[in-house]
C-alpha cells in the first residue's frame, strides 16, 4: 500500500514537473495582450452531447474573445480520467476539466448531495436546485479545491443494464455490477442487493463481454455511444441516478485574467450549458432508437422497491443533512 501511494506520489511531480518545463517554453501570459492557450480534459468521446458542448463552449470563448483566448479540448481522456483530471486541476496543471458529479463527490464531498439515489423528482425539480441557491451554494464549496463551477449539465438518468433480463429488483441479487469508485454508487448497489464492482469506464466494455461483471449502469447517451449494449442487451428504467456533470476551472488561472476575459468565460459557459441541455435530451431519444433497433429490451420496473432498498442511505451523511432535506421539500 505504502509502495503504491510513492509511486503515484512520483508519476504526479513527475507530470508536474513536465508541465513546468512544458511551461518554460511557451509564453504564458494571462493578459489581454497575448494569445492565451488552455487546455481541457474530458472523458468522453467526441460523439457524446457532454463533449460536443466543450467543443460548443471553446468555440464560443474564440469568437467572443476574437481569437485571444484559444481552448484545446483533449477527449477520450487523453489527458487523463475524471479522476486524474480533478487532481491535476487542483495541482493547477490544467486549466478546465469536464467531470461527473459522482467522481467529483470522492474529491469534494459537498457536490454529493447531488449523486444521491432519487433525489431530484423530475427534470424541472433538478434544475431549480441546480440553478437556484442550493446549486450556488455548491459552487462556493467548490472553490477552496480550486475550482471554479462554470455551470451544471445534464449528464442524464442512469439505470442498470445486464447480461440476463431483469424485471424486478430481485433479479439484480448477487449480479456484479460496474459502478464509478464512488461511496454513494457503491452504498446503493450494495443496498439493492447487488455485488458493487468499481472499474474505470474505459474498462467496462470488455469487463462485460468477457463476464468480469454482470452488468453496470449509466444513461442511454453513454449505455450507446460506449457501445455496451452490444454485450449487455438488458436495460431497466429503474432511474436511480440522475447526477450532473459540471465545467470547472481552475480558480487560480482565473483569478489572473482580466475581468474581460472572466466575463467572457462566464458567459459563453452559461451559453454551452443551455444548448448542452437541449442537445442532451434530443441525443437520449436517438440513442434509445438505436439501442432499441440494435436489439436491446428496455424494461420498465417498479421503482418504489428501489426506492425503499435505498431510503437508509440518506442518514450516512448527516453533514449535509438540512441541505439534503431542502433538496427533497423543495417545490
């Protein structure tokens, strides 16, 4: 354990120190004089809605800065998971990362309340937490990380999908099911009566094809562009997650912009969001067909056993208590 703990101590001063020297080489001035070059990380393809809308926001911060502010957006994380990415921005090594509510959870504990099974009731509900003064809230939490919370996407509802055909929430006793290494996915599965099985996403493919796990859990945008319902053709609507994604930046790359450029990041991320949001719903329609088409059965479940295997995993985070009831009475 010590061992593995100084060698990922060594490969991340190793990654900095790459960075620095990378860094003196380059003309890194954050004024408005210069032509500034930022890098973002996501962990997804390009075809998925979430990175469209990177590429969306990076488009936009060109246009608006005319050209001073130039964002190179690294997919299919080629800079790194969710995870490694959030590291590496607290390190200030990059500059935006687009991550999962769920992986950010295990960093920044305060962005849990959102990853919660069947918090939100609909849709409407979850963005007028998302968007009123529990989601600001939040993004205070946020920046003692260092990072900035430019806005919450859609990241969609998640449900389980298996080799075998489940219609009931008995059918997933004992089934090994992929979830994101995160507390509060790993609580719930084990409260369904499943057996959690943390992988990273880019593992989860081959996992399933060879029987390593029996199943895993995502939206239809990921459950299709993943391709994993080519080998888990099951897929229930039991909707026990619906956790957003976010745009951060690094506060400390931020505080050193002008305040014209600070406006102009703010906007165009406010602007990347709403479109996100659209382009999300649409895209889920699309890759139902095509699951659909592709063979896959989509079972509607009775989500009320779900619900009730899961209540006692809101008392497991008693910090965050008044915030996690405000959340479920708010109107």
């Amino acid at each position: 354990m010590l061992f593995g703990r100084f060698v990922k101590l060594f490969l991340y001063l190793s990654l900095a120190a790459i960075v620095l020297l990378s860094a003196c080489g380059r003309t890194r001035n954050l004024s408005s004089d210069k032509t500034i070059v930022f890098k973002l990380s996501e962990n997804q393809p390009p075809s998925n809605p979430v990175t469209q809308a990177m590429f969306k926001f990076a488009d936009l911060v060109k246009e608006k800065s005319k050209g001073k502010m130039i964002i190179d957006v690294y997919p299919s994380r080629q800079l790194g998971s969710e995870t490694e990415s959030i590291e590496q921005i607290q390190l200030d090594l990059i500059d935006f990362i687009r991550v999962n509510s769920v992986t950010l959870g295990q960093t920044a504990s305060e962005v849990g309340v959102f990853t919660l099974p069947y918090i939100f009731k609909d849709r409407s509900h979850k963005y007028r937490i998302l968007d009123g003064y529990i989601g600001e809230a939040v993004s205070r939490d946020l920046e003692k990380y260092n990072m900035l919370n430019l806005g919450y996407l859609e990241a969609g509802t998640r449900n389980f999908y298996t080799h075998k055909p489940v219609t009931s929430i008995k059918d997933l006793k004992g089934m090994k099911i992929r979830v994101q290494p995160s507390d509060i996915p790993l609580a719930m599965v084990k409260m369904i009566g499943a057996v959690p099985t943390p992988m990273n996403y880019g593992e989860v493919y081959s996992s399933l094809q060879t029987g390593v796990i029996d199943g895993a859990e995502n939206d239809f945008v990921s459950y299709s562009t993943s391709s994993h319902y080519e080998v888990a053709k099951n897929y229930i609507l039991d909707g026990h997650l619906s956790p957003p994604a976010l745009i951060l930046m690094s506060k400390k790359t931020f505080d050193k912009l002008p305040s014209e450029y600070q406006n102009i990041i703010i906007e165009a991320a406010a602007e990347a969001v709403q479109w996100q949001r659209v382009a999300m719903f649409e895209f889920e329609k699309e890759s139902e067909k095509k699951v659909r088409a592709a063979g896959s059965k989509i079972v509607k479940v009775d989500k009320s056993p779900f619900q009730k295997a899961v209540e006692g995993i809101y008392e497991k985070y008693p910090d965050y208590k008044d915030r996690i009831n405000k959340i479920r009475n708010h109107q």
